[in-house]
C-alpha cells in the first residue's frame, strides 16, 4: 500500500470493527460487554488502522538504507495512548459516532485506559514527545526502553500527608503492545575476566533474558508510524531444576527471582543519583539489550561496521544509559574483533548525550566497587577510555575516574559525538559549570536544542475548544505547522475573536470546576482565576514560595476583605519521591494550608488552595487547558528547560516565572509584556548565596514574608502540631538555598501585578491569545528538525 493514501474510515467501519473485535478478540456479546471490553476492541480498531503504515514505514527505511535513529530511555511518560491514536488518524468524529451508536460513552471509554507512567517527570514525558514528533516527520527511528511493571507510584493524601501505593498499569489490559518472543537477547552481569591468546573473555556469573515488546506510534495523519520497544526481563530458564532436585527451592526460583526484580519498578526520583546496584543493573540491562538489536539490524543489512556511524545514530537521554559507550566498545572490540581504537571511534561516531540537569545530587556516578562487580569488563573498558582520552589531550588532567568513581556525565561526554542542553540558559550554563573543562577540549560538542511539546496530545486533543476555534480562524495547518499559530495574531485586536477566545477558556474552568466538585469534593467559581503548579515536588521548583504567598494574600485579604482582591484558585499538583521528606512536609504544609484557608468564610470567595492527588499526564490534561496562571518559579539555574511552561503558554495561560530554563525563551517568543517576571538571575543567584545571612536579612525587609512564617511557626495551619513545620521555617530562615526569601517580594509584587491585569478581562484575554499565538515554537517537532540536522544527520522519509 501507498503510505500516502491510507484508507477513508466510516463510522460504520469502525462500528464494524468494533463488533468483530469485541466478538473474535475477546469473545463477548454486546451484551455482555464491559467497558473495558469496549475499550479494548476499540483500541484493537484503531491500532489494526496502523499497522500497513508501521510495515511500509520499515519498508521504506529499508529500501531507501536510510539511516536510524534510536533513542534510549530509561523512562517513557506516555500516559494513555488510545486517544492520541484516534486523534492522530484523524478519527475522532468516527469514532465517537460508532460509540454513541453502540449505546456508549465514548469519553468514558477513552477514560477506562490505564494511563502509563512509565516515568518520573520532565524527562520521561518529553521522550513521548519526542516519539510523537519523530512519526510526525516521517524519520526512521526507534524508542528503547524498559517494559516497567509497576510505573510511578500511586499518590494518596492521608491526614494531608502523601501516602504511595504501588501502580499497576499492567494489571489492567491495554492494547499497544505486541510481545516479540523472538527477539530476545541474554544479558549478563558479574563475574570475571580472563586472558584469551590477547583477547578480553567476559563471563558473567549472572543472566537473564530481555524480551521485547513493540508498541506502534503513529504520527499525525497516520503515515508514519515507528515503534517503542520496551525491554522486558525473563529468566533464562523457568527454574533451575539441580537446585529443585536438592530441595533448595529458594534457589531453584532464583533466575526467576533476579529476572522479575530487574523490570519491576521504575525508580521513583529522578533528581537525587541513586548508587543502588539494582538501578545500575536496570540501565545495563536495557542499554546492552538495545545495542544487540541495533547491531542485528545493522548486520541484516550491511556486512561493514566502519558503515555504522552513517546508518546509525543513538540518542543516550541523560547518563542512564551511558554504559552504551563501554558496551559498544566491548561488542566492537571483544566480539567483533576491531582495534580497541577504531571500536572507540566507530562508538563514538554514533552516540549522542543529553543533558538534562546541572543539579550536582542528580549527576549519575559509581563507586568502581558497585561498578566492578557488576561490569568487571565494563570497568577495564572506561579505564582504557579515559587513558586514550588523556593521551590525545596531554594538556589537561582530566579524568572519568576521580575518588573511585566512575562518573557517567563525563563518560557520556567522551563517547559521544554530540552533547547537547535542553535549553539556551542550560546550555550556556553547561559550557561555563559541568562541562567547562570537557567544552575547552571539545569546544565544538555541545549544542542546544531546546525542549519543545507535540502540539497533537497538548493543544489538539486536551483542548477540543481552543483548537476548534484556531482551526475555524486559520484552518488546521498549525497541527504539523504550529508555528502558523501567529497567524492568530492579528486577529487578537478583534474584540469578538478575543470574546470567543475567552470563552473557550471560561467552558475549560466550567468543565474543571465541575470535576473538581464531583470528584474531589472542592467547590470553586469558575470566574476565579485558575493559577496552577503541577510538577514534580522540589525544593528548587519552589512550591514552598508559592505557598508562602498564599498565606501572605491570606492574610492581607483578613486585613481588608474590601480591598477589590482578584478572586483566585490556587492549585497544585505533584509528586515527592518517597525518601524525600522536606518536599513530602511542602505537600503537608499545603494541605494544612488549605485546609484553614479555604474554611475561612471571610476570606474563601478571594482566595481558595487545592492539592490534588496523583499527577500525571492525564490529570495533566484535564488542567492545562483550565489555567490562566502558569506558575515557572525554580531559582534561576536549577530548572534545565521545563516543558509545562510551554503546555500552559499553548493553552493560553501567561507564566509568572523566572529568569529560568526555557522560560526565557518562552518570554521572548510571547512578549515581556506578556509574561510576568520576578525574581534573581542565574549570576545573581550565585552571588547572593555568597551573601552571608541573606535569608534573615530579607525577612527583616519584608513584614509580609516575616508574617507568613510567623503564622506557620505558631500553628495557624498545624493547631495539632504547631512545631510539625519547624524544620521548613529552619531551612528557610537558615542557608536558604533555593533563596526562596530572597525572591519573596518581587513574587509578591509579580503578583499583583497578575491580580491587576486579570481584573481586565479585554487585557487579560488579549495576553492569553497572545500566548498562543506565538508558542508556536515550542512544538517538539522543531526540536526534534533540530537534532536531526545539528546531531543525528537523519532525513525525513
Ligand atoms: O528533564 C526535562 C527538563 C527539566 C528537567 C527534567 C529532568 C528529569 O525529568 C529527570 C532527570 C533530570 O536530570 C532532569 O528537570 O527541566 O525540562 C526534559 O529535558
């Protein structure tokens, strides 16, 4: 079939379909059937629409000997996939008719999916994007990841305080993947090297198989289509049957035992480097799978490895899976028998690393111990590579392999051809910090591409309205075009387009603010403004500022309930990592915040706080199209891009931020007027830590601040406990790290300003639309043309 005609669909098609699917898949009547059943056999409709584009996209790539491109990632945050499928064939019309005509619901069908959190923030999500954005342009190309069982945990408040609870997106069926028993590869781990007649012989003393499973993801229109292989562990053998026959039973289940372990559960922080044997198994595991599967595929075509490096580039997203630099080698050298150079060559002309992080705590490293033990071959390889690494640069000291460790960031860098940042600051930032001495030996590595969205899942299918009416003003071209989202401007002046503008956003509210009052039992005015922080819960995110300033307003608004205060509804969203206590005490502290605020009658028609339990890309979803306030408010230098500052501008809510990651981008593209700023530079930052006593000397100068932390210090919001805050009014009042004082009053200040400009809806209107109207940059289809041309030297098909 001609991948440019795909076949029209009819609703009666699909109902079809739909039937036959529910009858011959999964063996139920109508009748009988259960949501779902429904949800399946659609799902088994709408993937069956794009496996001949998946079979002529790798058919394509095979007869053009295009090169690939392959993206390892520890974490995908796909979230659920049924509708982008519908949405990206362009059925959605079809769809819910052949729904309502069975008798169903078709958004309660589409919400039965198991939302799949195969990831902890920002970094797994734009990996999703990514994905997305690479079918969208037709590049060949394939996600590795591993097949968790148990994604990101389940997030629950108990007495306000965060509780988890394992997830089990795999208990529920879900119709993505298709298992590929055949393609299967044994990984080992442990054991010894010896000396063979001048080779390097590995034995591990541990193995298990990974399993691959294929998940097809379809781009805009359906033309193209690449797949995300997840890696799944599987005993090399059920049991092990001498250990059964001595009745050692605990032995005999033990390859059972290491396999299960290894594909559990994804590792639930991402921002401190865990030093945990099993973490550094997970990323061996998938990285050394996908590798093997790489190289199959290049041998089943090509029969020259110095071919490699032109057929093949590889993506390593953050440190995780940077033990592909050592483990290339070793397949090149140790199996494949090329000198170690030009193995560390070729390796080196394939790999690519990503940056995502300037935050020291994150930056992956080994103990050579933990290392060694598990990757004795590995461990001899890295060595090697820095002694080549330093003979060619004899000028510099440098090494990977400082106090015993192995560290991953500059492994990463050595090995790879190009390093790149995630945003402009972040990546000036990673030239002058991390990577200065690499970047004065290899001034031309580093390159920045900044994070973008796909404009599919975070404007065309979560917002229904505002697209209908971009599309009804400029037609529908922006969806692979989205920086002809500009085109919207001039009509921003027009007071009827800004009414019908506005208007799409106050049915978003209604919509939320009914949710939110069936579901979570919170009663809002839709007519508030809806100022929303939803990420991950850290310290340098600053969730704690926010809060502070929500007590600060509280208390003013007490003072004055008369004052004209602007109504608001603060919500936030978000999940600490387990061990993390302090962010764990924000969530409480909040919680309890909102508890007494949003019960006081004085006060509750100005101001009410939310927390809503377990974020994640649906819930996403349902509120970015809801919010006029994006809050973007990180210590400048700490958030190396953000990609939900760039959801809400989209979705039309101005930002209050910083000087941070891709917020200064994100203020140039939609206008400083625009955009309410606050805050310290990244320079300025670094020089008021330098500050002695800086927290104590900007309470002192701001009686609101002071005021504040007097009332969390007297139990205004823990009456139980009045002490239960002492360690976040000691932090804040002590070193402040995150300067979370120092920035105080210009907050507050920004604040205000916001309140002024949403009082006037015409301005306020006029801002959102502008917003819209010129993010249209950060789609990740950009992004992803950037690597293609600066880093992979890809080509669309
Ligand atoms: O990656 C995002 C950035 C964001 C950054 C995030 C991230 C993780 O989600 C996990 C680990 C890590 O080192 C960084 O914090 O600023 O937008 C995608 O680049």
């Amino acid at each position: 079939m001609n991948i440019a005609t795909l076949p029209t669909v009819s609703s009666d098609n699909l109902r079809d379909a739909i039937l036959n699917h529910l009858a011959y898949s999964f063996g139920k009547t109508p009748e009988a059937a259960q949501t779902e059943d429904w949800r399946m056999a659609l799902s088994f409709a709408i993937r069956d629409r794009m496996v001949e584009a998946w079979f002529a996209a790798t058919r394509r790539t095979y007869e053009a000997g295009a090169k690939r491109v392959y993206y390892l990632s520890m974490e995908f945050l796909i979230g659920r996939l049924l509708e982008d499928g519908i949405v990206n064939l362009r059925l959605a019309d079809q769809a819910r008719a052949a729904l309502t005509d069975l008798g169903l619901d078709y958004d309660a069908v589409l919400a039965d999916e198991p939302d799949a959190a195969l990831g902890n923030g920002g970094l797994g999500r734009l990996a999703a994007c990514f994905l997305e954005s690479l079918s969208t342009l037709s590049c060949p190309a394939m996600g590795y990841g591993i097949r968790y069982e148990h994604g990101l945990f389940r997030q629950s408040f108990q007495g306000g305080r965060q509780v988890e609870s394992p997830e089990t997106w795999l208990l529920q069926r879900h119709a993505w993947e298709f298992e590929r028993p055949e393609a299967r590869y044994r990984i080992g781990f442990g054991g010894e090297v010896r000396e063979d007649r001048g080779r390097s012989v590995w034995t591990p003393s541990e193995q298990v198989d990974a399993e691959a499973f294929d998940t097809p993801i379809a781009g805009w229109q359906g033309k193209w289509v690449n797949t995300l292989r997840l890696w799944s562990a599987k005993a090399v053998a059920p049991f092990d049957l001498d250990s059964f026959n001595r009745g050692d039973f605990a032995a005999a289940a033990a390859p059972e035992a290491l396999a299960r372990t290894i594909s559990r559960v994804l590792y639930p922080d991402d921002t401190t480097e865990q030093g945990k044997e099993l973490r550094l198994k997970q990323e061996f595991f998938f990285t050394a799978a996908a590798l093997r599967d790489i190289l199959r595929r290049f041998d089943s075509e090509y029969d020259d490895l110095s071919q490699l490096p032109a057929k093949v580039a590889i993506q390593l997203n953050d440190t995780h899976p940077a033990i592909a630099g050592p483990e290339l080698v070793r397949l090149l050298h140790d199996e494949r028998g090329l000198p170690f150079d030009r193995a560390m060559e070729i390796a080196q002309g394939c790999l690519n690393y990503t940056n995502h992080t300037l935050l020291p705590e994150a930056l992956e490293s080994w103990h050579e111990g933990v290392f060694g033990k598990l990757l004795p071959r590995h461990l001899q390889i890295v060595d090697r590579i820095d002694d080549a690494h330093g003979k060619a640069h004899p000028s510099r000291s440098f090494s990977m392999r400082a106090d015993s460790q192995v560290k991953m960031g500059e492994l990463s860098f050595v090995m790879a051809n190009r390093v790149n940042g995630v945003s402009a600051l972040h990546t000036g930032l990673m030239k002058e910090t991390v990577f200065a001495e690499l970047h004065a030996l290899h001034p031309d590595k580093i390159v920045n591409e900044t994070n973008g969205v796909t404009p599919r899942r975070w404007l065309l299918s979560c917002n229904p309205r505002l697209s209908n009416l971009v599309t009804d003003t400029i037609g529908d071209g922006w969806v692979d075009d989205l920086e002809r989202l500009k085109e919207l401007e001039s009509h921003v002046d027009d007071a009827g387009w800004r009414d019908r503008f506005a208007a799409a956003k106050r049915d978003n509210k209604a919509d939320l603010s009914n949710w939110l009052a069936e579901t979570q039992g919170v009663s809002v005015d839709p007519e508030a403004m809806f100022d929303i922080q939803i990420k991950r819960m850290h310290e340098y995110k600053r969730q704690h500022l926010n809060i502070l300033e929500a007590i600060a307003h509280w208390q003013e608004i007490k003072d004055d309930p008369n004052a004209g205060w602007t109504p608001r509804i603060k919500i936030f969203a978000g999940k600490a990592a387990p061990g993390y206590f302090f962010a764990k005490d924000i969530i409480r502290l909040i919680n309890d915040v909102a508890r007494v605020v949003n019960a006081d009658t004085a006060t509750r028609d100005k101001l009410q706080v939310a927390f809503l339990p377990n974020y994640n890309v649906t819930l996403a979803e349902r509120l970015i199209p809801a919010a006029d306030l994006s809050e973007q408010i990180s210590t400048a230098g700490k958030e190396a891009s953000g990609t939900g500052n760039m959801k809400f501008a989209l979705n039309g809510a101005p930002t209050v931020g910083t000087l941070d990651g891709a917020n200064v981008e994100i203020r140039e593209h939609v206008g400083a007027d625009n955009f309410f700023l606050f805050g310290m530079t990244a320079p300025e930052v670094t020089e008021r830590r330098m500050l002695d006593g800086h927290a104590r000397a900007a309470i002192e100068a701001d009686p609101r601040l002071a005021r504040a932390l007097d009332a969390i210090r007297d139990g205004t919001f823990s009456p139980d406990d009045p002490d239960r805050y002492a360690g976040i009014i000691e932090n804040l009042a002590g070193h402040d790290y995150f300067l979370v004082c120092s920035d105080f009053t210009d907050y507050w200040r920004a604040q205000r300003e916001v309140d002024a400009a949403y009082a006037d809806p015409a301005r306020w209107a006029g801002m959102a639309a502008l917003n819209t109207a010129r993010s249209g940059w950060f789609s990740s289809d950009r992004t992803i043309r950037g690597y293609m041309s600066d880093i992979w030297g890809a080509a669309s098909l």
